[in-house]
C-alpha cells in the first residue's frame, strides 16, 4: 500500500471529537486556528481487526472488573520477539493505565523526599513532573549534540550519580525529543555506570517499534544478555504504536522478583490500578494482527521525515534537524535563525503551528521545537512551507 493510499484508508479528521490536539487549541494556545503538530498522538484510524475486536467485546455489555488473559501475554511476546528479538518471563509482566502513572509510582516507591533521580535532558517533560511533583531532587545531564546528533554525556552522568547519590535514573529509549534510538554499546555503558553505583534505571520504551532509519531498537532487557535485569525496570505500552492511548493499558516489566514485589505493593499503595478490559482487548488484537498496519503507518513517518529534512536542507540550511531515528517525534534547533526569547511568537503567530516547545524538555533548548509527525502528509507539508514563508519575512 502507498502512503496516499494509507493515509485515504486510515487517515481521519479529529475535530470536535473532544480530541486533546485539536479541539483544546484555543485553551492551551490562544489560537483555535493553529495546525496541531504538538501531541503525541496520530490521525489515523486503527485497522478494522483491532475495532472489530472491540466492538464485539462491546457487544457483551458488561464492563466489570477483569483478570488478564493469558492470550494477551502470548500476542504481546510474538510481537517483542518478532519485532526486537526479546523473549519475556509471564511473571515478569504487570500493567498499569499509562506509563507516566507507572514513573509516579515508581518514584514514590523507590525514592524517599529529597532523594535524587536523574533524567539526560531533553526529555519528555512528564519524566521531570513525576521527580518534581513527589517532591524529589530533580538531577539532570544533558545529551551532548554535534550539530543534528545527540549523545549521552557518559562522564557528566556518573560525576552526578556519585555527587548527588542518586537512587533511580528515568532513561527514554528510543529517547523522545530528539529521536536517538541507543546502541547495545551505548545503553551497556549507561547501565553499568548505574549498577555499579546501585542506581534503579526505569527504561521507558514506549516508542520502541518506531525505527524510522537503519537502526535496530535494543531494549534494556537485551542488553548484555540480561546482566543488568536486576537493576531494571522496563515500561512500555501499545498507546504509541497503535494510537489508543485513552484505553488505558500499559506493561510495567520487572524480572526481578523482590523489585516487583515492591512496585506492587507501592502501586497498590499509590495508585490503584484495575485492568482496562477494552485496552487490554484492543492491544491484544493490534499485536495479533496489526503488523502489516503498522508497518505502512512507519512508511508515512518516514515519507514526512524525509519531505522535513530534505526541504529544510536546501531551503533553510540553518535550521537543524536531528536525525531521526526512532519515534514519530522531530527536534529542530531554530536559535540560528529565530531569537529564542521570541520563539513562541514566532512559532503561532507567524508560521501558525502549535507544537512543544524546546525549554518544555530542558531550560538549556528554547528556541528549539518539538513536531509531531504521525499525521497526514498534508499537515506537514503546510507546516514546512509556513515555516519557510516566515523566515523570509
């Protein structure tokens, strides 16, 4: 299938539909007529297997609680070895509403007040909510970048893990803003530096099935065969990839048994969870039979990608793109070519976009912004010609 065929099939128009990126424009950006490039979510409908699958579950009219069916782990894991060469534990499975309620819990289960956990910045800024909120001591260390490629400033992070005796690292892999899908070489090294200074790394792999280049996600649980699953708690959840992320289901997957005790008894304690019963129905369907589906929805990131970076280059040389090689999340670097004091002006009022904004991620990258590529080509393509038409004047 093409992309123009794809996007006919399963593209949809999401206003008025009490949809969070287009209907809450004028509440959150002053402007209604703004083009939604900012949420982390798509415009497109799911393929007719997984709505079937719902609809009939529907059907039954009972929506009590629920237990988990063991068909659901089986879907779930043929996908994770098919897809990323990983074979999970059942025991090692729990889930959860949301991965950012799993952070929350987490941090209040593993942390005491004013311990420290640390995130590599930019990141998604929901990583930092979860420390600050819980009244934690937020640590950062930023991703090092040579012009559009970011990497992990390997001695800053240790220096601050021992200065600081932080308890628990958040790591988003692949690492949404900028796109970076982590080597084995490279999550190795970040995973030893924290084993060896008894650091709890929760590694949020939510984007994990969006390898928009030649790179090939790892997950954390891979890494050295597994020499650091005791000091490792993986997150992750069908929301991203099939876009249901109102149908409340996600997996917390800890191999460790005493760790996994612990988060239980703190999400029983924090934050009660129920299954989602239509959630879990739905991702059960997406991993069964949503391959194909999303294989063609990765094409249509890619093919948005390109047109981005390929304009960008010829037309404005000085914007920089990060290469993007994992999630449907583009960063560009706008402070060569727009004051950053002025960027959100710049942004709505004369390109006309409503995006996330770089200093949302980190306090060092505003005048950086955040584009949301899982959406119809047209959107995009509007956005870089307004964007483009504004630089000139």
């Amino acid at each position: 299938m093409s992309v123009t065929d794809f996007v006919n099939q399963y593209g949809v128009d999401r206003r008025h539909t009490n949809s969070l990126k287009w209907d809450a424009l004028d509440e959150r950006f002053g402007d209604a007529t703004l083009t939604p490039l900012w949420v982390a979510d798509m415009e497109f409908r799911e393929p007719a297997s997984v709505t079937d699958a719902i609809i009939e579950r529907v059907r039954h009219g009972v929506f009590g609680y629920a237990i988990d069916d063991p068909a659901y782990f089986d879907a779930f894991n043929n996908w994770q070895q098919t897809r990323h060469n990983l074979s999970l534990e059942r025991r090692w499975l729990t889930f959860d509403n949301g991965v950012v309620n799993s952070l929350y819990t987490i941090v209040n289960t593993f942390t005491k007040p004013d311990d420290a956990v640390m995130v590599l910045t930019p990141v998604y800024y929901p990583f930092k909510n979860a420390v600050t909120d819980n009244h934690r001591t937020l640590i950062t260390s930023e991703l090092k970048h040579d012009q559009d490629t970011f990497t992990i400033d390997f001695a800053d992070v240790e220096a601050k893990i021992v200065a600081n005796d932080v308890r628990v690292l958040i790591h988003c892999s692949p690492h949404n803003p900028i796109g970076r899908i982590w080597t084995p070489k490279e999550l190795e090294q970040l995973l030893s530096i924290c084993a060896r200074h008894n650091v709890l790394v929760v590694s949020d792999e939510i984007h994990q099935d969006f390898e928009i280049g030649d790179c090939k996600f790892v997950s954390a649980l891979t890494v050295a065969d597994g020499r650091y699953n005791d000091h490792l708690i993986v997150l992750n959840a069908p929301s991203k990839s099939f876009n249901m992320a109102t149908l409340l289901n996600s997996h917390v997957i800890i191999p460790n048994a005493t760790l996994q005790t612990q988060f239980l008894a703190g999400q029983k304690c924090f934050n009660q969870v129920e299954l989602s019963v239509l959630g879990q129905t739905a991702g059960e369907a997406a991993y069964r039979t949503a391959g194909d589906w999303f294989d063609e929805l990765v094409a249509v990131i890619r093919s948005n990608y390109q047109y981005v970076r390929d304009e960008l280059a010829v037309k404005a040389p000085a914007v920089h793109v990060a290469n993007l090689e994992g999630t449907y999340l583009l960063w560009l670097d706008l402070r060569s070519v727009v004051d950053p004091t002025t960027i959100h002006e710049f942004v709505q009022n004369k390109v006309g976009l409503a995006v996330d904004y770089g200093e949302w991620f980190s306090d060092e990258d505003q005048g950086c912004i955040r584009l949301n590529l899982a959406t119809k080509p047209e959107f995009v393509h509007a956005a870089v010609q307004q964007l483009l038409t504004a630089l000139v004047h």
